[in-house]
C-alpha cells in the first residue's frame, strides 16, 4: 500500500491509497466460501448451495462490504502512520486510472486543529461573591410556610384581598361569541399569586360573597391561546365564596413538619441556611466557569473542523426535535429547524471543547479519583439516604462520566482563575438566584 497526504485547505486533507486488487478479490472469495457453509437457501440442503449461486445471490453485497472494510483498514493505517488526528468521517471516492492490478482510493476528511493558548495573565475574570443573609432565611421560612397554609371562610361582607382563595364562576364573549375555555363553575384561584391574568385579578380584588361583575380583558398578543391572543374578552364573574389564608407559626411544630430532628426553630434556621448556602455554591460555580471559560475562549487561537461543528448541530437539532415532542407538537421529527439557529451553539461549544482539552493536556488537569468522589459525596448529602444517591452514581458508567467531564471544567475554571486578572463582585443573593 502506498499512502500520499495533501492539504486541501486550513484543516481538510486528502490521503490517497492503493490496494492491490488481489487482496479485496481474495478476500470476497474467503467470505463467500464461509457464507456458503451457512447459507440456507430452497432447493438445496444447507452448506451444499453451489458457489456460483451464492455469488449471484450475495455477491455484491459481500464486496461491498469487504471494500468497506479493507479501505476503512488502509485509511486508519496509513493516518495513523502520518500521525494525523482525523476529526469526522472520511469521504472516500474510487478513482480511476490505477494502475493495472491495483485500486486506488482518495479519502478527503479533516484534523484536529493545533489550539494556541494565549497568555492568561492578561485575561480579566469577574468572580460573582454572594452570602446567604437573614433576610434570605426569612423568606425561605415565608415559601414553606405557604406551602402549609390553611384557608378560613370570611364573613360574607369581607372583601376579597390579595392572599385570598376565591371560589367564583365566569363566562367570556368575544363579540358575543363565547369561546373555548372562556367558562368555567366553582373555579378556585389565590388573589395576587399571579395565576390569571392581572386584568382578571383586578376585578376580583374587592368583590364579596354573592358578587358579580361584568369587564372587560384584553388578552396579550403573545397570550398563548393563539385563538384569543390580542383580542378583547367581556367577562361575566360571579364570586361564591372568599377564604383567607393562614400560615402557621414559625415554632417547634413547624420545624418538626418540615423534618427537623432537633424541632427547634434556631435548628429550622440552620437547616434552610445550610441549604441555601450549598445552592449558592452551585451557582456561583456555574456562573463563575461560565466566565472563565469565556476569558478562555477569547485566548484561544484554533480553526474549528467544519465536520464536528456540524455533529454537533446535528445532535442540537435533534434535542430540540426531542423537546417538541415531548411538548406534543404534532409531527415533532420532522420539523424544520434552519441549522443557523444553532450554530452560534455548536462552534462555541466545541471551539470550548477543543480549547478546553488542550488545557488539561498542556497543564494535567484530568479528574483525580478523590476529586470524583469527593463530588458525588457532595451532591448526595442533601439528599435524605446519601448512601444510595452514591450507589446511583458510581453503578452506572454514563452518570460517572458526566461527574469526571463536570471535575475537569472545575478543574480549568480554577487553573483559569489562578492565572487571570480577577476581579470580586458581590452580586447579591437575589440577583444570584434570579429573583431581582
């Protein structure tokens, strides 16, 4: 076998081989003699088939696959022997004008770049701080006590207020028509938590026990009733009864039904701190690598290999053809998804997978053992048996390598912030947690 390499452009070569053809025709009879012995085919008892049939019947099909292997063997042996780092599939054509007993074969197909890392003491890296503080507890204490309130009935001259849980009945028209999902009897509903739309609450607000109101609602242009978006409903409402909430106290009973051993109110306070602090953690963590790796990025000098970028819009297209199914979009698989929508995406993501790679290669910031296990210990403690969140992890293969790739970008963001200009910012636990 004789092997030439060219490059075509930027990261695209051209590799081509030559077989003698002796060695896939020899091969072709090899694998159509064993066929022979196990073909089962009418007419003939099994492993007596004659040669000639089997070659007619199988023949093709047989070389083929033989070209396939024995040119998949030659390319894959020959970049191996040139030392390139394929990226992709190769296309591989046959050319003609071998030469007499010999098949010759072009394969084009990318490498690898070579990634070029710049000087990270030059980078400037902004590290998100923030604190889990009283006030933060106090509204946590506020959430679970919600999710334990109680409602009372008012008395029947009390009005409705915001808090409130009302049972009424109301009927839309659009131009006197009236409408799918336009009506509806004995519907419940809290004032002021956002449920309906605020026109509707509006009205709400303020009626007593055996009210009724006509008004108008304009329903928004991106409502998503598409039938009724941008248009003007009269709703007819009619309020039946009116109950306030109420939220227990925040004492040693509260903190035994919310699972706190101690049943204290300072141990109920720890506990949701704790908690909070380990979320914060985590997001801290994730919005300092995304910064990080951004600093990264824009150090990097690499061209990026046009078959993996498209790989990878391939794999984003069909997760969002995965998510419209699970949405129930009709005919989800065959939706059109212009790739520009996601190639912005897939270069970043794997211009950061490159880039990435070559830091923990120049620099030895592969996932150590106790670095893993030190990370699964960590997300399981939240949970109430640990023991068998670890168990979960470490007993299957696909969750243990999404916990070493997760170590190894900790890895880099830390090597990352080691080296760059960083500067503190205290963003606040609000902003933090996507409240502000």
């Amino acid at each position: 076998m004789t092997v030439t390499v060219e490059t075509l452009e930027k990261l695209e070569r051209k590799i081509t081989l030559t077989l003698p053809a002796d060695v896939i025709r020899n091969e072709v009879e090899n694998r159509l003699k064993r066929l022979a012995r196990q073909v089962k085919m009418d007419g003939f008892r099994p492993g007596k088939v004659p040669m000639n049939v089997v070659a007619q019947r199988y023949g093709y099909s047989v070389h083929y696959e033989v070209m396939n292997d024995k040119v998949g063997e030659a390319f894959a042996q020959a970049a191996n022997e040139a030392k390139l780092r394929v990226a992709g599939q190769p296309q591989i054509t046959e050319k003609e004008g071998a030469p007499e007993g010999q098949l010759a074969f072009d394969a084009v197909f990318e490498v690898y770049p070579e990634v070029k890392i710049g000087d990270l003491t030059t980078a400037e890296v902004e590290r998100a701080t923030a604190s889990v503080s009283d006030a933060a507890i106090d509204r946590t204490l506020d959430i679970l006590r919600k999710q334990r309130r109680t409602f009372g009935q008012r008395a029947k001259d009390e009005a409705a207020q915001d808090g409130d849980r009302v049972t009424i009945d109301f009927a839309g028209k659009i131009d006197g028509e009236a409408f799918e999902g336009g009506k509806a009897e004995g519907f419940q509903f809290i004032v002021g938590d956002g449920q309906m739309l605020k026109e509707f609450e509006d009205a709400v607000r303020g009626m007593k026990t055996g009210e009724s109101k006509t008004f108008p609602l304009a329903f928004p242009e991106d409502y998503h009733g598409k039938d009724v978006a941008g248009k003007t409903a009269d709703f007819m409402v009619t309020l039946h009864k009116v109950e306030a909430a109420h939220l227990p106290d925040v004492n040693e009973e509260l903190a035994k039904s919310l699972g706190i051993a101690e049943g204290t109110v300072e141990a109920l306070r720890a506990d949701i701190k704790k908690n909070l602090e380990r979320e914060v953690k985590f997001r801290l963590q994730a919005r300092n690598k995304q910064a990080a790796m951004d600093a990264l990025s824009a150090k990097a000098e690499l061209d990026l290999p046009k078959s993996v970028v498209q790989a990878e819009l391939d794999r984003l297209i069909e997760g969002a053809r995965a998510d419209l199914k699970q949405r129930g979009v009709k005919d989800a698989d065959k939706a059109p998804i212009p790739e520009e929508l996601f190639r912005p995406q897939a270069e970043r993501r794997v211009r950061l997978g490159l880039v990435v790679a070559e830091l923990v290669r120049s620099h030895e910031l592969q996932a150590k053992p106790e670095q893993i296990q030190a990370h699964i210990q960590e997300l399981a403690s939240s949970y109430e048996q640990p023991a068998d969140v670890v168990r979960w992890y470490q007993s299957d293969n696909r969750r243990m390598a999404e916990i070493e790739a997760v170590v190894i970008e900790n890895n880099v963001t830390e090597f990352v912030l080691s080296q760059a200009k960083v500067s503190d910012k205290d963003i606040g636990f609000d902003e933090l947690m996507g409240q502000a």
